[in-house]
C-alpha cells in the first residue's frame, strides 16, 4: 500500500470514528511532519463537514415539524438515509488526495460594502456555559453565545455546556473531541459528557466508537478512552437504546449502563452521576471564576486609574440612583469629569459583582463636559451590543460636530466608524471618515467586547481594535498635520444635540456599556492588548 493509500485510509477511519488506538498515533505522527498530509485532512473533513450538513438539511426541517415519539422500530429506520449520506462522503474523499491544489480566483468583499439587509444565524447549537474551557480544532476561538456550526471540535480542558437547536443539552468535560452533524446528532471521538434530552428531541442521537446511542427523552453520561476507545454509558433517567455496529440493540432504562472494551459488550449497573460533571458543579466553578477575574480586573483598574495619560476613565462600578453621578476615577481626581446619566439603567456587567449602564430608548445617555485640546487620543471600552437599531449607534460622540470634534460609532452594518470634523483652507467643511471591518452580527450581538480606537494628529494614522485585535490601520487623503483634537460637551451612547435638519439625528446604542476610558495618547497595539486582557470576562 502507497503512502497516499495509507493516508487515506488513516483519514476515512478518522472521520468514519472507527480509527483504532494504533492507527491514531500513526495519523498522529504523521500531521506533525507533513504539511500535505495536514492540507489533505483539513481538505477531507471540510468535505465531509458539508456532507453531513447537506445531509442534515432534511432530517433538520422535519425537527421542527410536530411528530409523535418515534418507537424503536421506527428509530432503526432512521439511519438508512445517514448510511447513503456516509457511502457519498465515502466516495468523495477518496478523491481528496488527488484534488488539484491550484488557485482559483476568489471574490473578496470590499469593507466598505453593506453586506444584504437581511442575516440569518444558521447552525446546530449554541454555547451557553463554559468555564477554563480551552478550546482547538474549527472552533479555536470560540465564545459564550456563539452559535456552532457542523464540524469537529475538541476542548482540550475544562468545562462546556452546548445546546442544540434541537431541544438536547450537553456537558461536555475536557480533554475531549466530537463532531456535530446536525442539531439531532454528534458524533463522540473521545472524552466524558453528560447528555440531557428533553421530550421535545426525543431521537438524539450520540454516535460512539461502535455504538450509536438514540435518546427517547432522557439524561444519560458517556465516557470514552482516547487510547483504548473503550467506553461506558450510564443512564440516570428515562432510556436510551444503544445500538452497536455487532450484536442486538439493548435498551438502558434509569440506573443500568454498559461498558464496551474492544468488541465485547457487558452490562453494568449504571454507576455514580457524581462521576460526571453536572449543571451545578458547572455554575460553581463558574461562580469561583468569575470572583477570581473580577478581583483581578478591580486590582488592574487601579493601576489603570493612575496612568498620566489618562483624560478620564469610568470603570463604572457604581451610579448613585438620585444624583446619577457617573465618577471618574482617574487619578489625580477631578470632579469636573464626572458624568452625568440620563435615563439610562444599571444592569449586569461582565461580573455578578460588576454594574453596567444599559441603553435602550432614544433619550438614553450620559452627559460628560471635556476641555482642552489634545494631539493625540485612545478611545477604550467595554460594550455589549443587543442590536444596531439606527443607521449610526452610538459609541462617544460630541455634541455637534465642530472643527477638531470626534465621533465614535458603530454602523448599521456593523462596522466600527471613527470621524472627525476639519475645515480646509477655503473654509469648506470636511469629513475625515475611518471604518474597520463588520465586526457586529448576528454571531457576537448580546455578548461583551473590548472595542477601541487610536488617532495621531501627526501621522494621521487611526487604529480601531476589537478583543485586544488590532482590525484596520488606516490614514485619510483629507489629513493634515497638526490640527487639534477637541471634545467639549459630549456623550456616551447617544448624541446629544443633533442639528434639527439632520438626517439621522437618533443615535441611541441598543446594548451595555461596561468601563470607558479616553486617553491623550495612541496606545500602542501591546497596550490595548493588556486592556483586553484585565478586563476579559472568561
């Protein structure tokens, strides 16, 4: 057998979750020495993510049709079709190892195109808890409330607690690797979890190394040896029926389990549900960690509130309920810079112990009165986004827009835009106007980001940011060096003072914000990072 023919092979058992112990060293080994083996695996699952998704399409319209509880007989019918799915993708990826690499030409949006008016957020299941979760594989990066899509995934530690459109819930505890097919099945590579199916996805389905486990409404845990692949099922209520590549299905009702080592299957007693992780044990350690983070961030807050660059910063740890007084906490103190909410209410921040100011009606803001002039300027905060409700949301804006004025915004398209205000020489009124890439969409609303924004009046060069990440560097045509920065009475989450004849005079920010801070200085890059980080709530 080629090397190209064993490669494939290795690759077909991987996917199909048949790859033995000895054979996933071997793959294993081999990803780590060859570029091509990695570009024909991440070709293959690619492939084989699309199939299974395309697959899906059907089974995944008839989950929101109302049906009665498929009986047994009725469940075993159900994986003709995945079998055709498998016997196509089976085929296809035979063809990975030879599939011409040459480029094609590839379509790249402008950023500044308006993407279409409407979004949609398909997927199969939404992240809802984690804690210490470290996650690699198609999801490297992902976050509470992301939406995830069909693929592999693994989290190499820690805890996480996924829910599929379905109506199923799984917690899932690290190291461990699965593969989501649809929002009724996943198929487990390794590690433990906890799977919980209420009567409305009755008909999930776990696909184990040898065993497929169809839940008929219940709560069940499974563990799987990444070495040996020897598993064990425990049922803590209601009944799964496993069905195992060789011998009869078995029904495991509340209390039984079974253990599988190679190829021989053994009924056992279904152990204790304290040897997988639970809903609470999730929300203590949750709790625990969040404590942890918060006092971090409180210690570097402090740090921050002395940095002499600093025009003011509001960490917005509390607002009095009738002065509304909004402190600012630079140091040395200075009254003159307390805001002033307006309408505004306090809600959840990134901590249970955190505030946060929350925006919603057009009168929403907080009223600040800045003096001075400045060279140079860092924009930095915390916010949560429910919804761009305008066609410019409010981030900090002055009140009108005078020569030297910022403004900071998001657009209805979800990029961020940074402007300021300039008069030329033939006193014409200009428009130095900065936009990053979409940041917002349907995937990250509802949830806390870093945002910031950098501008020299020397340079000319504007730097906007999200999460520490450094989005677009930019200088406008328009720049000239030297004009000064100026804020006078602005706002946080609104527009104050709008001409009477303007276009889009309602600016109102539709979310949370959670610590701002404006500097007389362009943070470097390693800069916002350290924001980031301090402040990140996970």
């Amino acid at each position: 057998m080629s090397q190209d023919q064993e490669l494939h092979r290795l690759i077909e058992a991987y996917l199909r979750g048949t790859i033995s112990a000895d054979d996933f060293a071997t793959l294993d080994a081999r990803l780590h020495t060859d570029a091509a083996a990695r570009l024909a695996l991440r070709r293959a699952a690619n492939l084989d993510s699309a199939l299974h998704a395309w697959a899906a399409r059907g089974q995944g319209l008839e989950a929101w049709q109302q049906r009665p509880t498929p009986t047994p007989a009725q469940l075993r019918r159900m994986v003709a079709p995945w079998l055709a799915a498998a016997a196509a993708i089976l085929l296809l990826t035979a063809g990975v190892l030879s599939w011409n690499s040459r480029s094609r030409p590839v379509q790249v949006a402008n950023a500044t195109t308006p993407p279409p008016p409407e979004k949609t957020a398909q997927g199969c299941a939404v992240l809802t808890q984690s804690a210490n979760a470290d996650w690699s594989g198609l999801a490297p990066n992902v976050r509470l409330g992301d939406i995830l899509n069909t693929g592999l995934v693994t989290l190499n530690r820690g805890l996480a607690q996924i829910e599929f459109f379905s109506g199923a819930t799984m917690l899932v505890e690290g190291p461990a690797q699965f593969q989501i097919v649809s929002p009724w099945e996943v198929t487990w590579t390794h590690g433990k979890a906890r799977v919980h199916v209420p009567p409305a996805a009755r008909g999930f389905r776990l696909l184990t190394p040898g065993m497929k486990l169809v839940d008929l409404g219940t709560e069940f845990g499974v563990d799987v040896n990444r070495t040996t692949q020897d598993m064990r099922v425990a049922v803590f209520s209601g009944e799964v029926i496993a069905h195992p590549t060789t011998g009869p299905e078995l029904s495991l009702r509340e209390g039984q389990g079974i253990s599988r080592s190679g190829t021989q299957i053994e009924r056992t007693a279904a152990g204790r549900a304290d040897d997988f992780a639970s809903g609470n044990g999730l929300q203590e350690l949750r709790e625990s960690q969040a404590r942890t983070r918060f006092a971090a961030w409180s210690e570097a807050s402090q740090t921050q509130a002395r940095d002499p660059r600093l025009i003011a910063y509001y960490p917005l740890t509390e607002v009095d309920s009738w002065s509304r007084i909004v402190r600012n906490a630079a140091l040395p103190a200075n009254r003159d810079l307390d805001g002033g909410a307006v309408g505004v209410a306090t809600a959840a921040g990134r901590w249970p112990e955190k505030p946060a100011l929350e925006f919603k009606r057009p009168g929403d803001r907080v009223r600040l009165q800045i003096e001075g002039t400045c060279d140079a300027l860092t924009l930095a905060g915390w916010v949560k986004v429910d919804g761009l409700d305008r066609t410019y949301n409010a981030l900090f804006l002055t009140d009108g827009y005078e020569a030297g004025e910022p403004h900071w915004q998001i657009y209805e398209d979800g990029r961020l835009m940074f402007s300021l205000s300039y008069f030329d020489s033939t006193g014409r009124k200009n428009n130095q106007i900065y936009y990053s890439p979409v940041i917002f969409d349907t995937s990250n609303t509802g949830r806390w980001h870093h945002v910031a924004v950098t501008y020299d009046n020397q340079s000319g060069e504007v730097t906007q940011y999200i999460d520490g990440r450094e989005l677009s560097r930019e200088i406008s045509p328009l720049h000239v060096p030297g004009r000064p920065i100026v804020f006078g009475p602005c706002e946080l989450g609104n527009w104050g003072l709008p001409t009477q004849n303007h276009r889009f005079p309602i600016r109102n920010l539709n979310g949370r914000i959670d610590e701002f801070a404006l500097y007389r200085a362009a943070l470097a890059p390693d800069e916002i990072r350290a924001l980031y980080e301090s402040g990140k709530p996970e």
